[in-house]
C-alpha cells in the first residue's frame, strides 16, 4: 500500500519558504566532505547496505540530483540537517565536495526537519520514529499535539508511538529489527509487566504468530486468571524438544501456534544437515 504523504513537507518548513527540490542557485554551495559534521539530532539510527551502496553506484554514474540539507555551526564547519545517506553515499564514492543549500536554523527546527525528511521517504521503523518524538517532549518540551502539527499527522498517531517507549528494550529491539509490528507491539501494551510483554514477544517472535492469535493469547492468559476458573496449563515443550534433539544430535524448537505449530530443526554446518537427514531418514 501506498504511504500516504505527509501535508507538510520541508519545504513548507524552510524558513524561507523556497523549496528544497528546485533551490535559488545562490542558496547552494560546495562544501568540502570534512566540514560537514552529522546531525546530533538524526533519528535515523539503521541504514541498509543495499541501498546505500546502490546510492553510491547512481552517483557514480549521475552524480547527486538533490543537494543536502546544512546549517553553519562556525570556523568553516557545517551540521547536516538532511541528507545523510547522500552524504554517507558521497563518501564512498570518493567525492571531496557535495552541494548543500545552507540554512540558519535552530537546534528544534533541525530536529523537525530531518524527522520529517526521514518520515516522508518511510526511512524510519518505529522506535526510531518514538525516539524522536520522545526527544522534542524531553529536549524541546514540546506537547504532543504541537509534535503532531509538526509533521503533520493526528496527535493520536504520535501518542501511540510514544507508548512503545514505555515497552522492555528487549521488546523494543524486536521491534527495531522488523520481528513485530507495531499491532503487536499494540497487544503487548495491554500486559501490565514487563516479564509477561517480554514472554509474549518472544512468543509472537518464535511462533511467527499474526496480531489476532497475540490477542488470543492475551484473552487465554486474562481469562485462566479470573478467580475460580482454572488455570489452562500450555503443553510442556521442553520434554519433547530434549529428545528431538537428542535423537537428531541438533538444537530443536517446538513452536505452538493457534491449530498446531510446527518443529524448528537447526544445523550450523552442511555436515550436521547431512547427519540431520541421515537420522530422520533411518528413523
């Protein structure tokens, strides 16, 4: 599906009004590599390999299309606003200069601004998006329906988001790499510890479980804790899997899902796959 575009753009932020795609000539200027220093306030945290270095052939070839985004910070050295995976580009292919529009702008409207970028170009996962938003309340202190003026989008949205901040770091790694989505994430807000939202991810994780069979599990869990009803005891998996792995000479998962599961064989070694399959062959 199509990400919708966000109503305000950095043009509209730029204090000048001018656009970022079609610069005055006189607002762009060549600045050595080794002036631009990174943005402190980039909430971008993961940039894939692939796609920078797919960057880096395109400028080869092309060179850049769309300068970047710096502000002055004195004696000849300039903050990157936006534009960093250019930049970072730009490096690797052994360029010494990069064009770069330079505006005076402040430490929030810095912030505002690569958020923006980032968020307009779907750059950012979730965490990455919270983090930012938790920073302009701690750093700015700015209110969520200011944040959601911003960069434009319902201060419901930004709320949401900021609540996963309150999720258990291994949680919110999970997160951070695409292993859960933020539905999941939304269903394991609704566990009141952080050792039951840890299990219940680790869950989802290892089962590949959909948003509706974690809610399931949330409402099995509520339920077998309502007084007077017993508790539903899940199957002990770890019998089994010891004598899978024992019979297999590898580590074995046995993984529950909503009508069955399924059995995770690991090898680390070509070797060990052929003794796998010799094992389950003979058996």
């Amino acid at each position: 599906m199509e990400k919708k575009a966000l109503g305000r753009g950095l043009d509209a932020l730029l204090p000048t009004g001018r656009t970022t795609a079609e610069p005055e000539r006189g607002d762009v200027q060549e600045l050595r590599l080794e002036a631009i220093v990174p943005n402190r306030f980039q909430p971008r945290q993961q940039f894939s390999e692939v796609e920078l270095a797919e960057l880096t052939a395109s400028l080869k070839q092309n060179g850049l299309l769309q300068p970047i985004l710096v502000r002055r910070k004195g004696d000849g050295i300039y903050e990157l606003i936006a534009g960093e995976r250019r930049l970072r580009a730009a490096k690797l292919a052994g360029m010494q200069k990069i064009p770069a529009l330079v505006r005076n702008v402040s430490d929030q409207e810095s912030m505002v601004l690569a958020l923006v970028e980032n968020l307009q170009r779907d750059d950012l996962n979730p965490m990455e998006t919270a983090r930012a938003y938790q920073r302009m309340l701690n750093e700015f202190g700015l209110t969520q329906e200011a944040i959601a003026q911003k960069v434009a989008c319902d201060r419901s949205s930004v709320a949401n988001l900021l609540r996963l901040m309150s999720l258990p770091s291994e949680v919110q790694h999970m997160i951070e790499s695409d292993q859960l989505s933020t539905g999941h994430a939304k269903v394991i807000l609704g566990l009141m510890t952080p050792a039951a939202q840890i299990s219940l991810a680790t869950q989802i994780v290892d089962g590949q479980l959909s948003v509706r069979e974690a809610e399931r599990l949330v409402q099995e869990h509520a339920e077998a804790r309502k007084p007077g009803k017993r508790p539903v005891r899940a199957p002990l998996r770890s019998d089994l899997e010891e004598r899978l792995q024992k019979r297999l000479g590898t580590r074995v998962d046995v993984q529950r899902g909503r009508r069955g599961g399924k059995i995770v064989i690991h090898y680390f070694s070509p070797e060990e796959l052929d003794g796998v399959v010799e094992r389950l062959l003979d058996s």
